[in-house]
C-alpha cells in the first residue's frame, strides 16, 4: 500500500463561504484573516453546507456526519485528528511577514511537523521578510523587462543569493 500524497496549495479564501463545525476560535481567526466569510456552529446540521466551499469540523463527535454530507456535496473537509475523514489536511503554518513556512507529515504526526516547523521557522529572520517584500516591489518591473520565464527565474534566484550573501543590496530598482 502507497503513501497518501497530498497536493499541497495556498488558498485563496476571499469571500469564499466556510463552515467550522465546534470550538476552534485560532482557526476562525486564521480563517477570517484569509478573508473567508466564517461560519461557526456548535450543533451540525445538513442545510449550513449550502454554499460553503470547505469545512472545518473540531469536534470530532460530529465528524462522521459533517464529513459523508461534505462529500456528497463536493465539499472540502477537514475533520480534526481523524484523517481518513478528510478531503484536505493542514500542515504546521510559521508565518513572518510574506512568508509562509508549511510542514506536512500527511497526518502521521502533527508533533513531528510542529517540530520541523519550528525548527525550520528558527532560520527564518527579518532580513528575509524584507527581501520577500522588496521582491514582490520589483515583480512587476522585473516581468515587463525580462520575458522569459527562464530568465526571471535566474534573475531572481542571483538577486536571493546577493541579499542573502550580504552582496549587493535589493533596495534599488533593477
């Protein structure tokens, strides 16, 4: 039997209606951070799927439920802990600034993800955020002048390694 490989994605939840089944207040606010329109209810029924586009189920009693009418309904779930209930599992999120640092052990352990995550976060300093944040300035300008992928992609990677060798500053416009 293979290992279940997920696809990993970053979500644009901008107006997209979610349901969170239970008491998990840090992933509404994640939730509504990522501009989703939350809903949260603590007694599950059928009809508050309609028009959402995924669920969050915490509490784990009603997960079995939530999670066949979310599949019937082409619904993305997630419910906690139990993944053989879920059509998307979450990886251990570090976030600094622009930077999103996600690890995943396809849900054989969250503790071993909560600690590469940490460790991993552990490298990642202020000098990075601004260099995320002065890349995405020069994006635009960097894709009107250079046309191909190819070569943004070399440009690019020169312009990480200068920063980040303390060569060369990021600050003037290419």
């Amino acid at each position: 039997m293979s290992e279940q490989q997920h696809y990993v994605a970053c979500l644009d939840l901008t107006g997209k209606r979610v349901l969170v089944v239970g008491d998990a207040q840090q992933k509404v606010d994640a939730l509504r951070a990522a501009g989703a329109d939350v809903l949260v209810t603590k007694c599950y029924e059928p009809a508050q799927l309609d028009g959402v586009w995924l669920v969050i189920c915490v509490d784990t009693s009603q997960g079995e439920r939530v999670f066949a009418d979310a599949t019937a309904q082409n619904v993305f779930c997630n419910v906690e802990d139990v993944p053989e209930r879920c059509s998307f599992i979450l990886p251990a999120l570090h976030r600094r600034g622009p930077i999103t640092l996600a690890v995943s052990t396809s849900g054989a352990s969250p503790a071993l993800a909560q600690h590469l995550r940490d460790r991993f976060a552990a490298q990642i300093g202020f000098e990075h955020e601004q260099l995320a944040h002065e890349l995405r300035r020069i994006r635009p300008w960097v894709k009107r002048n250079i046309h191909t992928y190819a070569e943004r992609r070399e440009y690019f990677r020169e312009r990480v390694a200068q920063a980040l060798a303390g060569v060369g500053s990021t600050e003037a416009q290419p």
